[in-house]
C-alpha cells in the first residue's frame, strides 16, 4: 500500500502543488469533481469485478485505489484543463492524448502485477474508461464557463 500511497498520492501532488501555484480555480473546481468522476468509475469496476489492484484488501477492494482517485486522476485532469486553457484548440486531441498517457500507465502497472482484469476487461476498455473520464471532467469544465463560474 505504501507504494500506491507514494506513486498514486504523493508524486501526483508535487505536480499538483505546482499547478495550484499556477491555477488555483483549476485545483479548487476541477479537481472534487474528478474525485467524484474516478471514484464512481472504479467502484463500479471493482463491483462488476473488472478489474483489481493490489494489495488486495478483503471486504474493501476499492481503498488500494484510494490514492489515485485523490491524487493521480485529479491531477491529470487539471492538467488537461490547464492544457486546454491555455489554447483552445484541439480539445479532442488533447483529451485523447490524456486518455493515451493515463492508460500507458495503466499498462505499466498491469505488466507489473498491480492490476488484474478480469470479466473480458482489457487495456482498450480501459482507454474507453479515460475517454469517458475526461470527456465527462471537460463537460463539466464548459458548463462551469457557460454558467459563468469560470472567467
């Protein structure tokens, strides 16, 4: 667990701190709402038993994705907000690019034994899961802009 502690929570948020420094309305409203976004997403994985990471705790497989559901995905999605902040165009490509970066390590931590799929899940689901992650974070980016709680 101290490794999905210090991979998954710490690392992410020296790179959080730093875009917080840069974007603190990123931080504060992008980032609960990928939380929210990524915890769904992996409840309902480990419930229909897609997918498991290690260490493996009986009767609470969620928590060893804890970390990451607070630390790497929501610094992810900041960035990509940051990213498409800062030029606006070619949003799907950048999601995309996100989606491809996120599953890439992904698929490290498959080849090292952390995840295991199961139930016919596979790398390309998972990429569909990012897609639909991300896609959700930037829908609900634009309709913060729309609303005007974004300026």
């Amino acid at each position: 667990m101290l490794f999905n502690i210090i991979a998954g929570f710490v690392i992410p948020w020296v790179f959080g701190i730093y875009l917080y420094r840069k974007s603190r309305t990123i931080v504060l409203l992008i980032f609960p709402i990928t939380v929210v976004i990524s915890g769904l997403i992996n409840d309902t994985g480990y419930y229909l038993e897609f997918w498991d990471f290690t260490p493996l705790i009986e009767n609470d497989e969620t928590l060893s994705a804890l970390p990451l559901d607070i630390g790497l995905y929501p610094v992810m999605a900041g960035y990509l907000i940051y990213w498409i902040r800062k030029n606006n165009r070619h949003t799907l490509l950048k999601i995309g690019c996100f989606c491809l970066a996120t599953t890439a390590l992904e698929y490290l931590a498959f080849i090292f034994g952390k995840v295991e799929y199961s139930n016919h899940w596979n790398i390309g689901w998972t990429f569909v899961s990012y897609l639909l992650a991300y896609s959700l974070v930037y829908l609900y980016y634009r309709l913060l802009v729309r609303y005007g709680y974004w300026k």
